[in-house]
DNA sequence: AATACAAATCGATATTTATCAGTCTTTTAC
DNA sequence: GTAAAAGACTGATAAATATCGATTTGTATT
C-alpha cells in the first residue's frame, strides 16, 4: 500500500519554498541537498504515519491530506494536540532531543507524506542562520499554542472546551465555517480531553441550541460569537 | 525596593558560560557584548518579575532564589506551568513571536534576576549557529515537557496529578526527596490543575496513608515508587 | 502578649463528568 | 443484497470534583 516516489504532486523540494515560509530562506543548492534526501509515501484514512516511542530519523511533510499528531496517554487514551495540514513541518520535537518520537501521526484522510532526512535538516540549521531562525520562530510559536491548549484543558468545562475545539477546527484547520469533519465523535473527545459520550452530548446540545447544524460529519457554524463566548466563559 | 546594580552573584556573563550551557557555546566578545546589554534586579517573595501581556524586551535568568512561571486563565485562575530555578533562560517563548509575554513570572522566593536585551539574544542566534543550535534544543525539550503536563492535566484524576507534581517538584526542582516547599497550597492546586480544597485533600490523604510526610510546608517523600504506581495509573 | 489577618483545613453539599447498557444508524465485507 | 461490524446516540446512574461555610492554625503587627 505504501508507494515510494516522488510524485507529480511533489517533484522537488525547490518547488516547496514557494509553500513552506521556512524553506524559502534556503539557497538553492541547499534545496538541491534536501531533495536529494528525501522520500514520498502514501497513506490511507486510518493509518498510522509515524508511532510515538520509534527512533525519529526522518521530519515529515503532507502534501495532500490531514492527520492528527496525537501523544498516546493512560490507558489507550489518545490527547490529539493538533490537526496537521499540508506543508506544515513536523517532528522537530524530536530533532535534538533523544531522537524518539514523543508523540504518534495518524491519516485522517489519503494521505501523501514527504520525510526529509534529519541530518540535511540539522545541517541547513547549523549552516544557515536564516533558517535557524525561522526554525526558532516556528518552535516558539507552538509553545504558546500549547500553553492555550493546557488552559483549555484544564481550566474550562466541556462547553468550553468543544467550543474551543470547533473554533480551532474551522479558524485553524478547515479555514470555513462550513465544513466536512475528518475527525470521528471520539477525536472530537480526544482533541478535546473528554469521553467520547461528553462530546457527543455537548455537540448535540450546540445543535439543539441553533449554534451548530451538525449531521453526521457535515458542520456548520452558526453562531460563531456564541462559541466564542462560551469559551471565554468556560 | 528593586535595585539596579551588578551584584556579586553575578558580576558579569563572562562568569555564567561556567553555569549555563546555552552560554557556553558563545565566544569571548559574545558575551562581552550581552553582558553590556544586561541588568539585575532583586524581588521579594510574591512580587511579579514580569506579567502576561506586556511587551517582551528582555530574557530572564535567575541567579538566586526561586519563581513560578504561570498563565492567566479563566476568571483569574492561574495555570503553573513550571517552576523557575537558578541558571535557566526564561522568555524565548516572546522573541519571534510577537513580542509580548504570553506568560508571568512571580517570585516564590526572595530572587535575583538578570535582565538580557532580546536583541544582543537575537544577535548570538544570526551569528553563532551552534549558539543557535542549543536554543533550538532547549526550545524543543520544553515541547515534551508540554505534551506530558497536558496528558496529566487532561487524562489524569486528582490523585495522578498530585502524584505528578510531587515527583516533579521532587526530581526537578529540590532535586531531593526532602525539601521545604516554596508553593502555597493554592499553588500546587493551580500546578495540578484542580481547587484549593482538593489539592488539600489528596495531600492530606497521601501523608494519611504514610506516602509523604507533611507539616505545613515542610514535605518528605516517604515511598516515591507508590508515588510513580499512582502517577501511571491516573 | 494581644490582635488582626491570611492561609490551611474539613465536612456537607452541589455540580460536573464518566460510565454503562441498550438502541439506532451507517458503513463495510462477503 | 444481506449480514456483520463499527460508529453514533441516549437515558439512567455512579464517580469525581468543586463549592461553600465554618473552624482552626499560623504569622505578622502593634
């Protein structure tokens, strides 16, 4: 099932800079060395594209698709931290660290993932300061996110936190307020750190409530100000 | 109160290559040049060092004493992330983002802190890619970090995550299994993500069944491993 | 030492959230 | 095209957690 090639929908890494603001600060050659070094797969809905806990060798970027970058917590429970689109860079988490990877990717769709070789990465970072830099600002930038995320999680109660998980979903990821969910019931819970039940339950009331239309995966938001004062709220 | 001055603690930077790693990377007139861009200023216990939402214009390092390094969330709540020791670089979150602080800073302590112009920071980054490198480093190994908090703040009960802050203040900070706590009872709560009343609780419950020692803010760690049992099982 | 004030404590109660069991619906597999 | 499996949903109940009020303890101030 896992096809290895370049494909027409990613020849070349020198293609990518016009698409991944990080790349752009490369030099061409140095594109040349990060082409040469990487590789294409696909992947169906459902699979796994990479496991929390395997020797992180290579960064990933989709091409087409989505994935959830989850960590795997107690007992089976997965914590989706985010939804990965195309042109994203990911597993720097892991570059400088113990070359693990501290959390697993699952396609939530067809999939077309390219993996860079680490060590080209490592090399246009030691090599080129422009790229550290963005580098630096991208690390940076997930920290914040994070911290909003802890909040979400830990402060505010379950209308709060699908709220926040709608506002995510359709600001960051579908860029719409009228969408097709890729995620199942029990992702919206796992992105949310509830059951699979809570959600449900609390999305059905925003239905109910005339804040959403939801029918099976197809979204809608009405009322965006009321989801965001009830994640202002708790 | 506060009093601008280089004190004996911390004469110059050249001195804290010795003391931070980060630093170490960096030339003679590198830090030179930040010790030029640099100034301290003592606290008391309980005093802000800097507040969430005012502009970033310099990096922090304590050179005595002990903080807490925490978020605003819902209706006043505070949210600790971590606990600040001695020697630590604190602020990176703000440099390339938009420079404000997306966090606050308190003293827990009576603490020294040393003030680093965020540009003389930025310099070293452009300028030394092995100074850059170890950035990136310690960028990335408080990513885990996240990740981990948020699984203990989203999947664990009450008991875990006590459970989890006690070895974290125990390995991480004290780095002894015997130490006088610096956190009120309402800190641990917002390091644990619950009430006052239940941190009170858990911890009263684990001295009653003889895991921890405690009398008022003095605290031993009599069984640590039933302390990991609990933390795994949530 | 007496007072004032903040922090810690604790039991009772209310609220939030998870769990469970069962039904219904949709998709998948042969 | 039908059976089987998976996912979605719902109400009832149980468990976890927060809140409240009252009391005690500790600490700082005069």
């Amino acid at each position: 099932m896992a096809k290895f090639s370049k494909s027409d929908n990613c020849k070349n890494c020198l293609d990518c800079n016009m698409r991944i603001p990080m790349l752009s600060t490369l030099s061409r050659p140095e594109l040349i060395e990060l082409n040469e070094n990487r590789f294409e797969v696909k992947f169906k809905a459902g699979e796994t594209i990479f496991k929390q806990g395997t020797s992180a060798t290579h960064l990933l970027i989709l091409t087409t698709g989505l994935a959830k970058l989850y960590v795997e917590g107690v007992q089976d429970k997965q914590l989706i931290i985010r939804i990965i689109k195309p042109w994203e860079i990911i597993g720097q988490a892991s570059l400088y660290f113990d070359n693990r990877h501290h959390y697993s990717i699952a396609a939530l769709d067809n999939t077309t993932a390219c993996f860079i070789e680490i060590s080209a990465f490592k090399k246009a970072i030691q090599t080129n300061p422009l790229f550290a830099e963005e580098f630096i600002k991208n690390c940076t930038q997930k920290g914040i996110f994070s911290f909003e995320k802890m909040v979400s999680l830990s402060q505010k109660q379950m209308h709060g936190r699908i709220a926040d998980g709608l506002i995510y979903l359709s600001g960051k990821v579908y860029e719409d307020l009228n969408f097709d969910l890729h995620l199942s019931r029990q992702d919206v819970a796992d992105l949310t750190g509830m059951s699979k039940d809570s959600a449900i339950r609390i999305l059905k009331e925003f239905h109910n409530e005339g804040i959403i239309e939801l029918d099976g995966r197809k979204l809608k938001i009405l009322n965006y100000g009321q989801l965001e004062r009830i994640s202002e709220t708790g």
